[in-house]
C-alpha cells in the first residue's frame, strides 16, 4: 500500500493541478503558457498493460485537444524499473491526446532525486530522456500570504520542505494563510500532515501561529481542533477518574477481607494498598488477602 508520503503530494496536485506547471515554471524555467488546467483520465484509470498507470496526468489547455500533458511521477526510491515504464507513460499520453509530454518526478530527498534523474537511454540512437526531478529541498520558500492564497497546495509543499529551516516561521504564516481558502475537509489533512512532519520546534511555531492568528483558519478549522481535543480531553479525564474510582474501592476491599481475618496491617502497608493504581495488582492482593496468614504473605 502507497504510503501517506507518496499519496499526499498526489492529493495536493489532484486537487490543485495547476501545481504542476508552477513547479516547473518555478524549478526549472520552462515557458509554459498560462491556460486552463485538469486532471487527464490517465489518473484514475489503469493503461494497457495495467502495469502502465501514472500517478497523475496533468492537461493543459482543452483536455481533448492539449497543448501540453504533464506526467507527475511521485518516486520514494530509486527503480530500475522505471527506466522503463516512464517512456512508456510519454509515449502512450502523446500518441492518445497528440500533444507535447513533459515528465515532472518528485523525490523526497536529494540522494533520491540524483538517481532518478539519470538520463534514460531508450537504445534509439537521440532518443534519450531526460527526467525532470525536484526533491522536497528544492521546493522554494513561500512567505508571501499572497502567493500562498493563490496556491495553497505549493505553500503547503513549502511548509514541509522549509517549515524547519530559517524561514520557518513567515514560510509556515503563509501555510496558513493558504489554508484560509482551503476547504475544511482538505484544511484539516493538509494541517495534520505538515505539523506531523514537522521537527518538534517548527510544529511549536505552526501551533503558535494558530493559536494566535486572524486568518479565517482560526476562526473555524482551529476551533474545529479544540472541541475535538476538549472531547478527547474530557473522554481521557473519563477514563482516568474511572480507573482511579475502581482502584480506590479494590484498595477498600482488601482492607475490608485483613479485617475480617484479624489481619492489622502497619500504617506503611495500609499506604502501599491505598496509594496503588495498579488495578491488576489490587486484584491479586484482594485474592491473597482470603488465604494469607499474614499481612506480608499479601505482598509476597
């Protein structure tokens, strides 16, 4: 099953296909035109052979007659395999839509990228491709709230890549910024999955930001978050007085069964068995306390 690393960066260019043509306009300076941009079917729907399915197919312009297809690759690890299937994929979205075809690969580290873009050879002599490939590092530092609005999923991806590093807090102010006009289902994924990513100092400033802004986000997705932690706060508060109820009546218990055998425990072992939590433990000491000669024999 694809992890949440590589589903993720496929739901952000699902549900926001013009990320695609940004990224490489931005990463790698192609002219791409500013058109009407949607999902190819490829993306759901299995080629022929099944082994040929893409992640996700990118149209720009008409999506029956494009001027150019985006093929988005998301590849966790280097694979030989690949060499092999991603011109397939080129080949088959070219001849299907007869447009240009543009391979984009998103890596999650450096090392990872280094292999993937190694130029694949296909044996025609000229025929060599080149894949496009960016890892999480390369993806630029969006601070602008502006820019973010605009592209919520591409302040998203910038949150996860440079959250942590010296533009940590204006990148992650613009996250949020972005998530403004996000819808809510998508809002609390997208905010889930960043601030689990994030290093533990990040995730405090993004909580900070939160807490503390006057985004649209605030007033609704974070009080959405704090009703859910009071109720989960109050279920655990539940369970804990529970627990403790039942642990100071088994304690009662087998002060009540020493009691009824004449057994006098010292105001030391009298604090031992009030003072424990341990509900197992209090079981097996009520159980001692019915065939113990002594007050010791319960704790033996």
């Amino acid at each position: 099953m694809p992890s949440i690393e590589h589903e993720m960066p496929l739901e952000m260019v699902r549900n926001r296909p013009a990320l695609a043509p940004e990224l490489l306009r931005t990463l790698f300076d192609l002219k791409i035109p500013e058109a009407d941009v949607s999902l190819g079917s490829e993306t759901y729907n299995d080629c022929d052979p099944t082994e040929f399915r893409c992640d996700a197919t990118i149209m720009m312009g008409d999506p029956v007659k494009p001027d150019l297809g985006i093929i988005f690759e998301v590849q966790m690890k280097p694979s030989k395999r690949k060499t092999y299937t991603w011109p397939a994929y080129m080949a088959t979205l070219r001849a299907r839509k007869e447009c240009p075809v543009t391979l984009l690969v998103l890596c999650p580290d450096r090392a990872t990228a280094a292999r993937c873009a190694e130029w694949i050879d296909t044996g025609h002599p000229g025929w060599v491709l080149k894949p496009l490939v960016m890892s999480l590092a390369d993806i630029p530092a969006v601070t602008d709230p502006g820019k973010a609005r605009e592209m919520p999923e591409l302040a998203a991806l910038s949150a996860l890549a440079q959250g942590g590093g010296p533009l940590g807090r204006p990148v992650l102010e613009a996250f949020c910024a972005g998530l403004e006009v996000t819808a809510s289902d998508v809002k609390a994924k997208y905010y889930d999955y960043i601030a689990s990513h994030l290093p533990e100092a990040a995730r405090k400033i993004l909580e900070d930001i939160v807490a503390t802004s006057t985004y649209q986000f605030q007033t609704d997705f974070l009080r959405e978050s704090q009703a859910k932690g009071k109720a989960e706060g109050m279920a655990e508060g539940m369970a804990k007085g529970m627990a403790k109820g039942k642990a100071e009546a088994l304690a009662e218990a087998v002060l009540r069964v020493l009691a009824r055998r004449d057994l006098v425990p010292s105001e030391e072992e009298r604090g031992r068995i009030t003072s424990c939590t341990d509900l197992e433990l209090l079981e097996v000491w009520h159980d001692r306390a019915i065939t113990a000669e002594s007050v010791e024999e319960l704790f033996a």
